[in-house]
C-alpha cells in the first residue's frame, strides 16, 4: 500500500529490450512498484526489479484491459508500474491510459519516457533522423486506410524523412507496397533508406537501399524502415540527414532550382522524346525553358541528349507543383506528356485555371484506326481480350499498369512478357509482380519492326497489347509487326479528356508563344 495513501500509476517506456537502455526514472519507478502490469516479454528485460512485485501478465490485444486494471489499481491506492516496450507514448499505451481515466480520479500519475523504435532503429543506422521527421504507422486496426495513404502523400509532398512502423503483417500483406508507390511519386527512386528488424534484440538485422528497391522485399511488424529526404547521404555502412551545419550544398531547399526567378520560364512537362526535343527547341529560340520529368532515369535520357537544359525531377502533388510554378514565374505550362499521362495532364489544367497560367498541350497525332486490332477503352477490358486470345502475352503498356494484366484471373499456363525503360524502379515493380526475369525487356524505345518482330519471334508471342501511343512513340513498328507475324493486336485507346487548347505541331507552339512576347 502506498504509504500517502493515494495511489500512484507510473507509464513505464523499457525501450527496444536491453536494461542499458532504460532510463535510471524508470527503474526507480519499477523498484517503487507495488505492482507491474504489462505483457509477459517485457517482464524478461526487466526481471531483476521484479522481485516482491505483484505481477499482471496480459497479452497483446488486450490493451484496453491493461489499462483499465492498471486505472483500477491505482484508484485503490497502490503503487503501479504499467510497462511498455519502446516509448509508450509513441503508438503505445499512455494515451489508452488517458482516454480511460476519470476526471476525478485523485491518485498521481507519471508518463516515464523511453528509447522508442524510430530512435533506436536511427541509431542503428547512423543518423537518417537528424533533421524534420515523422512517424507513420501502417496498421488500419485502429486507424482506417484511407487516412494512412492521405498522410503518406502529404509527408511525401513535404519530403520529410519517415519511419514506418508496423509495416506488413500476416493479414496486411500489399499495404506497405500501396504506401511505397506513393512516396515514390512524390520522391526519387534513388531516395536512401533503411530497414531494421528487431532492433537491439536477439536477431537483430539492418540493412540500407533505396525507395525502389523496397518494393522487391518481404517485412513482417518487427521490422522499421525509415525513408530518407533528398538530402539523405551514405557514408560507409551507415546513413545521415544533414542538420545544415555545413550549408545545403548545390540543392537548397528554399531554392530547388537555380535562378528560376530571374525571368519568366515556360515550363514544358515531358517524359516522351518529341516532348525533350520540344523543349530544346523553345530554348533555341531564346525561351527561359524548365523541363519536368518524373523520375532521375527521364533526366538522364533527357540531359544525354539536349545537354544544358534546366530540369526539374520527380512527381509532385498539386500543392507542391503550384508553389514550384509560382517561385519560377510561370508565364506558360507546355503539357507534352505522354498521351496516357492523363493525371499530370488533369493536375496541370487545374493549375492553370486556379493561378492563371495560360495551358497549351502539345499532342502527338493519333494514328489511323487499324482494321485487324482490337480496341479496347480500358487496361481492364485488354486484360480480359488478351487472355482469350493468348498464351504468351506481350505488355507495351508501361510498368503502371502491369499489375491489371498480371492479376487478372487466368490459366497457370499464361505467361506475360514486358519492355519497359531500363530504370530501377520499373524493374522492381516487375519483379515484385513475379515476372521472370527472362520475360523482361528494358530498354529505352521506341523500336522498329525489325527489332519488334525478332524479339516477338524469340519470345514466341502469341498475342500483343499495347497503347495507341502515335507514330512517335513507335505505335506503327509494332502494328507493323503483328501484321507480319499474324499475332492479334490488343490496342488501348487513348483516354478522353478536354484539353482547354491543342496542338499537333511544333510551329504552332512557336507561333503561340511568340504571340505573348510579342504583346508584352
């Protein structure tokens, strides 16, 4: 019995499991104790100041009975320790201990921090944590689903680095991948990050990769990955956010792109190859040019070729875009993505309309319509067409979709062959959907009939699917093909949207253009 009389309840964080890791408050609130409570594993990290103590072994899932027996301890006037591994304020039992407590309740009540699972798995690492952070956990027990992607999105607009807790479990397997593919449209696929699995525990493993390379690996909800900013570096066997002690280098946060506001820029949006020979051609006239391109491969191929030009990476929410157009001085959004881009495109028209920047979209011609194909409105519908009508099915429809054809209901005897661009993240999204590697083609296009034939010849298609992507985007070499091995041609058509102004050519975004320098 508590010699005041009043009772006293103490939340007690032990850390990741090693007594030198628990705070000298909290074992002097255990060594106090009258009576412990908590789950029969964090008894083992701290059995030597248990000895003479009343013990209440719960198990998981019963939070809300450790709790209340806690609560109701403490009203009777002991002295209760109520122990939690990591921080037990962070995704842990003192706010549960809060929501139950009474208002008239008299007796004290003490929150004893501790070494939670961010920390410790940082510390494992090196030190990812070192500037603005956030935590994230992935289970929808207690939190719906919906609310966890729309905070991953925002925390991958603002580029804050991350940790993941509860990652994967038995019963959420494909959550995590969801969560990854959202911070990879939002962050590099370059982008460094760490995984740790029973941190400072018996079976301990880390390990370092990149954003992309997470989709290819299985976790289980002992493990937390913490996702790096931009400006996460690697050194040795360990990672580190800079603090900005030394300044930020050539990539100021403030300033993620050099000079943009010394002149009005169009900004050309591209992606496709006639969309980067575009943008080198308004730069030649004297325009104040930045190309966006969604990922590092899209700067390599665009700065390989057109060497020079300004260029912004990554895909970005609308908020981020809108502030990224506005500090450059946009004066004209160039919409030259690719013909089933239509979310950048819709994101880009929005944006136009609600900070006035004149859109213009530079379109390929749409090819004629072929006889012998058949067109679908749909990925879902080509999925359903191309297994009635093969075996060995090849995919020129990008690594975003690849996920409709692949689960889609079918034979054990289908196979899908893919070609797609030989970036990490496209491979990795392949691999992830148990595509063998000898089904994988990744190279930059487009291709000739030639080449499309013999690789179809090789790989024994027997039927294609593919985007009815225009001329430029090697649409005729591969209707070319099918016709000359007789295989059916499965053809997506492009999506429908309203363009508020298109154009086929080049000279009338010249013509357009020199008509606003002209009047201003």
């Amino acid at each position: 019995m508590s010699m005041s009389g009043e009772g006293k309840l103490c939340l007690v964080s032990v850390g990741p499991g090693f007594a030198d890791l628990i705070i000298p408050r909290a074992e002097r609130a255990l060594r106090a104790s009258e009576v412990v409570v908590g789950y029969e594993l964090y008894f083992e990290w701290i059995k030597p100041w248990l000895v003479g103590k009343e013990i209440f072994s719960i198990p998981l899932t019963k939070e809300r009975e450790r709790a209340t027996v806690s609560l109701d301890l403490a009203r009777r006037g002991k002295f209760v320790s109520l122990v939690s591994s990591g921080d037990i304020g962070v995704y842990a039992m003192a706010a549960l201990v809060l929501e139950e407590m009474h208002e008239t309740d008299t007796f004290a009540l003490e929150v004893i921090p501790g070494v939670s699972a961010a920390n410790s798995c940082a510390s494992l690492l090196g030190s990812p944590l070192s500037h603005d952070f956030a935590t994230l956990s992935l289970s929808d027990l207690l939190c719906p689903w919906e609310w966890i992607t729309n905070r991953a999105r925002h925390l991958a607009q603002a580029d804050m680095a991350v940790a993941l807790y509860n990652v994967q479990s038995r019963q959420r397997q494909s959550g995590i991948y969801e969560v990854l593919k959202i911070f990879l449209e939002h962050k590099s696929p370059d982008s460094l990050c760490g995984v740790v699995k029973n941190a400072y525990r018996e079976g301990e493993e880390k390990s370092i990769c990149t954003l992309s390379e997470l989709l290819n690996r299985q976790f289980d909800m002992l493990t937390t990955i913490i996702i790096g900013n931009r400006f996460t570096r690697r050194k040795k066997q360990y990672i580190y956010t800079p603090r900005g002690y030394n300044s930020w280098g050539p990539e100021k946060p403030e300033e993620p792109i050099e000079d943009l506001t010394k002149k009005p820029s169009v900004w050309v949006f591209s992606g496709t190859g006639d969309g980067n020979a575009l943008a080198a051609g308004l730069v030649k006239e004297g325009w104040n040019v930045i190309v966006s391109v969604a990922t590092e491969y899209g700067r390599e191929v665009l700065e390989s070729k057109y060497p020079g030009l300004t260029v912004c990476v990554g895909r970005m929410g609308v908020e981020a875009r809108r502030v990224e157009l506005q500090r450059s001085r946009a004066c004209w959004i160039v919409d030259a993505t690719h013909p089933f881009a239509s979310e950048i495109s819709t994101q880009l028209i929005q944006l136009s309309k609600e900070i006035g920047i004149p859109y213009i979209r530079y379109e390929r011609p749409p090819s004629k319509k072929i006889d012998s194909a058949i067109y679908c409105h749909d990925m879902s519908q080509a999925a359903k067409q191309a297994l009635q009508k093969g075996k060995r099915i090849f995919l020129g429809t990008g690594t975003k979709d690849l996920v409709t054809f692949v689960e889609a209901p079918s034979e054990p005897s289908v196979q899908w062959f893919v070609r797609m661009t030989p970036d990490s993240s496209s491979l990795a999204e392949a691999l992830r959907l148990a595509i063998p590697r000898e089904n994988i083609c990744a190279m930059q296009g487009p291709f000739t009939h030639e080449f499309n034939e013999a690789l179809w010849r090789n790989w024994k298609i027997d039927c294609i699917v593919t985007k009815e992507s225009g001329e430029a985007g090697g649409y005729l070499a591969k209707v070319e093909a099918a016709k000359s091995l007789d295989i059916p041609l499965i053809v997506v058509q492009r999506p429908s949207i309203d363009y508020p102004c298109i154009v086929n050519d080049y000279d009338a975004i010249i013509g357009f253009l020199n008509k606003i320098r002209n009047n201003s």
